[in-house]
C-alpha cells in the first residue's frame, strides 16, 4: 500500500476496533467486525481479480501482504469458486461490516479520535482508495476491472443513501446490475474440473473464424512500433514460403527453428506478437489449430513432487496444434526450498517438445540476461531455442500513439491541455526510465486509473453528458500519476 491507503486502512480498522469494544460490552460473544471488515476487503480485492477471468501473482501477493492472508495459486482459485464471490448476486449483497459502521457512525466516543466526520464516507472511501491501490501496484489490469470498481462503489454508495433516507434501519439491497462470470465455453480459469492439478493461465485464438495471411500480417503492420520485430517475423515467413515452394518442387528443405526465445521488458509487445504468429503458423499450414496457450511458472509448477510433470504434459496437451507462451520463463530455473520443481518443470518440457515436434511451437519470455540463464537450464534447450527476437522499450512517441489508440479502443479523448500534460510527462517517463519500466503495460494502468478518476469527477459534479462521459482531463491524468506508484512519473 501507498501511504495514503495505509493510512485510511489503519484509521478505518482502529474505528472498527472501538465498535467491537462497544459491542463487547453489550455481548461479548459478538463477531469481531474488524475481522468482517478485513473479509469483506479480501473479497473485494478478490472481485477486482476475477473480473478479468485471470489470477496474477500480484494481485494474490497484494491481497496477502495488505490483508495478512496466505493464499497462494491454488488456494485462491478454490476460495473464489466456493465462495459467495461468483455469484450472479454479488453486488446485490453489501459487505457485512458495512450495518457496524453505519450504525455506530455518529457516536462521540469514534468520532472525537478521528480526523473523519463522517464515518459513513470514510467507510465507502476505504474501498475506493484501497481498489485503486490494488489496481495501481498489479500489472495484470484491464478496463474490465476498473469498471468493477466502480461498481462495487455505486453499490456502497447506493446502501448508504438508502440507510441514511430509511432514517437509520438496517440498508437496503440496491438493485445493481449482477456479476456473471463467462460461460465455461469462453473460459477455462473458473471451470471445475476434476483434475488435481487446475489449470492456471488462458488459452485464446484458434476458432473457425481464423484470418488469412495477408490480413494477419496487416494487424503486424498496424503494432505501433517494434519496426526491429516486425522485420524479423516477415524474414521468418519469406523463409517458411520459400521452403514451401521447394518441397512443392521436390527439392530438399533446410530446417528451421520453430521455437523462439522473445527478450524484453514487461510490456514491449511479446504477448502480442506470439499471439499473432500462432495464427500466421496456423495460416502457413505449420499448425494445425492456431490457439494460443498462456502460462508462467504457477501454471507449469506445481507444489508437490511428481505434480510437476502431469502439470506440464496437461499444459502440452491443451498448447498441441498451437503456440505455448511460456512468460517469465527464466523462474522456472529458480531453486526452492521445498525441492528443484522448477527443473522437473523443464525436464518434461523438453521431453514434450520432442514428442510433440510437428505441431507445437513453444515461446519463452522474460529478461534478456535472465533468459540466458534459462537456456542453458538444460541441455537440450539450447538445440531447440536457435532464435531469439529481442523488444526494444517504446519511445515517448510510441507510447504515446499507444495512450491514444486505448483511448480510442474505449471510447475516450483527451483535452488540448491534457494532451500537452500527457506528452510532457511521459519524455519524462522515458528519460528517467528505471528496473520496473512498464511500456504499455503501465501506459495502460496509467489509463485505467484515469478513467476511475474521470468517474469520480463526474459523479461529484453531476456532468453525465455524452461528451463529458468520454473526455480525459489534466485533473484526471495527474490523479493517475499520483496513484501510479513509479509508472509514467
């Protein structure tokens, strides 16, 4: 947490923290509500996370260390399925430590310890500040989850205007809009699954509506930037028509590498571009379905020797026909503890890239000086990994171009002076570029939190016309920049 959302949390625990005093003297055997509270912002943590269908390591690491849990990949997968989270009528239930702070929010004995008056706004402000924060620090965001927290907010919003005008009786359920989770057609994350080892990543591309060549090498083309990779998967393709043609003409065909290391910082463009040569292999005949299938090491590694290998060979047989992405691929190197999971990992990866030859292509990601360390994790890598394209970091234009083209994805537009406040900031960004520059991916955080701010402006100003619902101000950007940590500052 930043400071400020620190600071909001330990205020607004201290105050749950006197209300079970008050209540301890009148039942001593009440539930805590400072322990309801902590559940209900571990469950609106995890609402955020699943809103996208995907569990990131970061956001379970956030809600670990801000809230004192232990969930790890599995854990929480489960916690999420068996809980009150998934169902349709989430938003239609408000949190349970919410009837406490209303209730108890006007007595003298919370309000003269604390710098906060109304007990009721902190309370909502709690799970605004804290989601922002969430959404800030984890590098796996979407619109999608900005969205929801917005949501969560009208909802709490909604209760509190219908306990205040009820004059004080117990909230009333707002009707909001429910929750649904994908159909299990659409997504393999929340399916249940009589496996012991769940599958943890995402598999997309690859239906019966698979584009031609020519129209996948224009989506190529219209990537902003990575002018250095663009040229090397056209002169990868030149070649793969070419060895066509000779075995159409008999003559013999020199091999080629289908495997490929992608080196990079986060957010250069890797994901989407192993994306598209699934479908241009596809397209090329060289694979027979074109889907892509997306993991890291929690995806592969699995927390008991001999798990490991059936991980891996599942992960195999849904990747087969396809391209399986491997990102961070160098923390499978990693020695634990526990046991060397890790190189069972590789092992068997190797192994499965053998077997499975003429219809898999494999692509690992990460660091260029940690990937090294993870070809030569096994001998058999460096035979199979001949061909290594590197993503440079986007320059202040490309990002910028890139700022404007999710803008307009989503429907916004910034202002002259938002526009002239944009650019100069992210020369900035650029020029004192550290170890955790983001590219896109911060470029997109930087967006999400902006329009969470454009929402909260509006709401307080009451401007809910067309033009100011799609219109970015410098009052917005600089909110994303304050909430942003180290991204685009």
């Amino acid at each position: 947490m930043d400071n400020e959302t620190q600071n909001i949390y330990i205020t607004t625990m201290s105050i749950a923290d006197k209300i079970d005093k008050a209540l301890m003297q009148e039942d001593p055997s009440h539930e805590s509500v400072k322990e309801l509270l902590r559940m209900d912002l571990r469950d609106f943590l995890i609402f955020l996370t699943i809103a996208d269908h995907v569990i990131a390591k970061d956001e379970i690491r956030y809600i670990n260390k801000s809230l004192g849990y232990d969930f790890d990949d599995t854990t929480m997968k489960r916690f999420a399925l068996n809980s009150k989270i998934i169902r349709e009528d989430f938003l239609n239930h408000p949190p349970a430590s919410m009837e406490y702070f209303f209730q108890y929010g006007k007595e003298e004995f919370i309000v003269q310890e604390s710098k906060y008056y109304n007990i009721t706004k902190l309370y909502i402000m709690t799970f605004q500040i804290l989601g922002e924060d969430f959404l800030s620090q984890c590098r796996h965001m979407d619109v999608t989850e900005v969205n929801q927290l917005t949501r969560y907010r009208f909802m709490l919003e909604s209760n509190a205007n219908a306990y205040i005008k009820s004059g004080g009786v117990k909230p009333l359920k707002p009707d909001s809009i429910p929750f649904k989770l994908k159909s299990k057609e659409q997504t393999s994350e929340y399916s249940e699954t009589e496996s012991e080892t769940p599958f943890i990543g995402s598999i997309s591309g690859g239906d019966k509506t698979m584009e031609d060549l020519d129209t996948l090498l224009e989506q190529l083309d219209s990537l902003i930037g990575l002018l250095s990779v663009k040229e090397e998967v056209k002169d990868l393709i030149n070649l793969l028509k070419i060895i066509d043609i000779r075995k159409q003409n008999g003559l013999k065909a020199p091999s080629v590498t289908k495997h490929f290391v992608f080196t990079g910082n986060p957010g250069t463009g890797k994901t989407t571009v192993a994306r598209l040569l699934s479908e241009i292999y596809c397209a090329l005949g060289i694979l027979s379905k074109g889907h892509i299938v997306e993991v890291d090491r929690s995806g592969m590694v699995a927390a008991y020797m001999g798990q490991t290998a059936i991980k891996v060979k599942e992960v195999i047989e849904k990747a087969k026909g396809g391209v399986l992405f491997i990102d961070e691929a160098y923390s499978l190197a990693n020695e634990t503890p526990g046991g060397d999971f890790g190189q069972e990992a590789i092992d068997t990866l190797v192994k499965s890239m053998e077997d499975n030859r003429e219809d898999l292509i494999v692509i690992v990601a990460g660091y260029p000086d940690l990937m090294d360390k993870f070809i030569t994790a096994n001998p058999g890598f460096k035979s199979r990994f001949q061909k290594t394209i590197h993503f440079p970091d986007y320059n202040a234009d490309e990002l910028y171009q890139i700022f404007l083209k999710n803008c307009k994805d989503n429907d916004y537009q910034l202002t002259s002076d938002a526009t002239a406040y944009l650019i100069q900031n992210l020369n900035k960004y650029v020029a004192n570029k550290g170890k955790d520059f983001g590219n896109a991916r911060d470029i997109r955080n930087f967006l999400n939190i902006a329009i969470s701010s454009q929402a909260n402006r509006l709401l307080k100003e009451n401007d809910i016309t067309p033009e100011a619902l799609m219109t970015l101000t410098p009052t917005d950007l600089s909110f994303a920049l304050e909430k942003g940590g180290t991204a685009i500052q």
